[in-house]
C-alpha cells in the first residue's frame, strides 16, 4: 500500500531579516528546511490558535452575570439576537 498524501504549495515573500531570523531559527531546532520548520510551527501552533477561537473564556464572576442574565424571565432578547440564534440554528450550530 502506497502512502497517498497530496502535497499543496504555499508560497510566500518576506524581507531578507525575517527570512534569516527564520533560517536561524530552523537551525536551532535541528530542521532541515524551512519547509519543515514552517510545518512545524503550523502544525504546533494552528490548533491551539483555532481552538482559541472556538472558545469564550469567562471569570467565575461573568459566568455567574451569564447565569443570572440567563435566569431573569423579565429580559427578552432583541430582534437581533433573535436573527442571529436563527442564522446559526440555519448554518448548524
């Protein structure tokens, strides 16, 4: 069975201190290449990045704000929330 794995080119321009800053740094982790070190440091990085993203942090004091925001039968939420809990129920989350 033969390993598959399509490879993608990204290409990219940067100043000659950048590029040498890189080259060091590449060195010092022992990569062969920038190829590898950009890999790399993708592939290290990216998730932590994304998952960043995907979360809301909040102080034990904001969540129970959230909660008691939550709770109050008194507070409606507006039009535009109204349109943006649909918009979201539409693209599946």
């Amino acid at each position: 069975m033969s390993n598959s794995i399509t490879r993608e080119r990204i290409e990219m321009r940067v100043d000659n201190e950048t590029k040498r800053l890189a080259e060091r740094a590449a060195a010092a982790l022992g990569c062969a290449s920038l190829t590898e070190f950009i890999t790399r440091l993708i592939r290290e990085n990216a998730p932590e990045i994304l998952q960043n993203e995907a979360s809301v942090k909040l102080t034990n004091s904001q969540f129970d704000n959230f909660i008691s925001v939550c709770n109050d039968d008194t507070l409606k939420p507006s039009e535009k929330l109204i349109a943006a809990a649909k918009r979201l129920d539409k693209e599946g989350f």
